[in-house]
C-alpha cells in the first residue's frame, strides 16, 4: 500500500486526473469523519466546499451504505452525477424483491434479537444495519447478532463493518458491481474510488489493472487497495489535488 499524497505517487494522480475519470467516493469515514452518533455526519465546511469543486470538474459518485435519500441529503449543493445508496444496490433492479426480504429479515431479527442490550436495527429498507456501538458487552452482541442472521430463512450476506453487521440481500449488487457500471455508463476509461471499511474492499477486490485506482482513508495490511490516505483529514488535501491537477490540464 502506498501513500497516495506522496510525492512519489504524484505522477499517478495526475495521469489520473488527466484521464477520462470517474472520480467516486463512500461518505462516511472518507468524506465524512465517523461520528458515534450517525444521525449527525455530515462534511467539514471546506470538505463540502472543496467536494462541490471536484463535481464541478470531474464526474462523480459517492456509493455509500446509507439509504440513498439519506446519503443525498447530506451532501448539499454539490453538483454530484451519482449517488448510490445501500452498498451499491439502489437504484437499481429487483427492489421490490429485496424490501420483501429486508422486511421478513427485520420482524425476524427483531425477535431474536430483543434481549440482546445496546443493540439498535437500523432499516434501510433493502438492508439492514445491525449497530452496537451502544452495547456494553461487544464481543457478546457481535455473536449474538451473526447467529439470528445465519439462523434466517432466507439467506443473506452479512458485511461486517465499524461496530455494526450490515445485511444484504445476497444476490444484490455490491459497491464494486456498483462502480464498473457507473464507469461504463460514464465512458470513462479509469475510476478513483476512496473508502474506509469492510463494505468497500469489494471495490478494492476488483482487479482492474490501469483502469481503477483504488484508495483506502486508514493504511491497513489486510486491505486489498492499492494506496492509502493516512487519515480522514487528508481527505481535504486530496480534493484540492484533484481540483488544482484538473485546472492545469494539458490541453489536448
Ligand atoms: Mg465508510
């Protein structure tokens, strides 16, 4: 993994910034802090405003895990082209189908999980999010919560995350299948995408060499991206990179 403001790493970004791109991003942890209280991420004033910067000049994307009305409500007045809600998969087919699912998913966990302290179900609609921030006994809840998933009728997949169990319907699309379609619809020959968390190694996964540059906030052994910002923070800095590489475009 490498440092993607390095000096080193310059020329990648730029080759980047000149190419036909689509610049994409997960919200929380990358252009948001993470905060304990959900309800109140939102972007620093200058993230928002250097954000609305680079989807004036690039075409952009966030894919986040939020539903998409929430995850676009916090994103302002930025001219942003795509926003793509719960793990890659809305919008997008067969939703009807998985708010089915989603909702057998959720009176059945419910029950199974009632007993269970400090764990708060968060419905998304076509997913689930298990949190336990709250719970005083984490390893306990964590348990507690994969074994009413594994014991569900219907099968789903489970992604883990930053103390929560995220519950997909499993034959949705992911983050990853999510972004290649963006970047064919777009005609873009590249794609940056920035996360920070277990939902985003399925793009991070993608094997797309010189077609896909892919960024983790957070430098990590076990990740499979390929660069790395050192913290949130850095999220500013590489924003304005972006907007200063595609000011100076060559012209072609
Ligand atoms: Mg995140």
């Amino acid at each position: 993994m490498r440092h993607l403001l390095s000096r080193e790493s310059g020329e990648v970004l730029a080759q980047l910034a000149w190419s036909r791109v689509l610049v994409a991003f997960d919200f929380d942890g990358t252009l948001a802090p993470i905060v304990a209280n959900r309800e109140m991420a939102q972007m620093r004033a200058r993230t928002s405003d250097l954000f609305a910067k680079v989807c004036s000049l690039y075409p952009c994307a966030v894919i986040s895990g939020r539903s998409q009305p929430d995850v676009s409500a916090r994103l302002g007045a930025a001219p942003i082209k795509y926003v793509i809600g719960n793990h890659g998969l809305e919008p997008g087919a067969s939703l009807n189908e998985f708010e089915e699912e989603i909702a057998h998913a959720r009176a059945s966990l419910e029950k199974t999980l009632a007993g269970i302290a400090g764990v708060d179900l968060e419905d998304k609609r076509y997913s689930l999010a298990l949190h336990y921030r709250r719970s005083r006994n984490k390893r306990l809840a964590r348990s507690a919560i994969l074994a009413a998933v594994a014991a569900l009728a219907v099968r789903m997949r489970v992604v883990p995350g930053k103390l929560i169990v995220n519950v997909v319907p499993e034959r949705a699309p992911n983050k990853g299948d999510a972004l290649m379609e963006l970047r064919s619809a777009e005609q873009a020959d590249t794609a940056l995408y920035v996360g920070d968390d277990v939902t985003d190694e399925d793009v991070f996964e993608l094997d797309q060499p010189g077609r896909l540059l892919t960024v983790r906030v957070g430098e990590s052994r076990s990740s499979a991206a390929a660069y790395f910002l050192r913290d949130q923070k850095e999220m500013d800095r590489l924003l304005a990179k972006l907007i200063a590489l595609r000011e100076e475009r060559p012209a072609t």
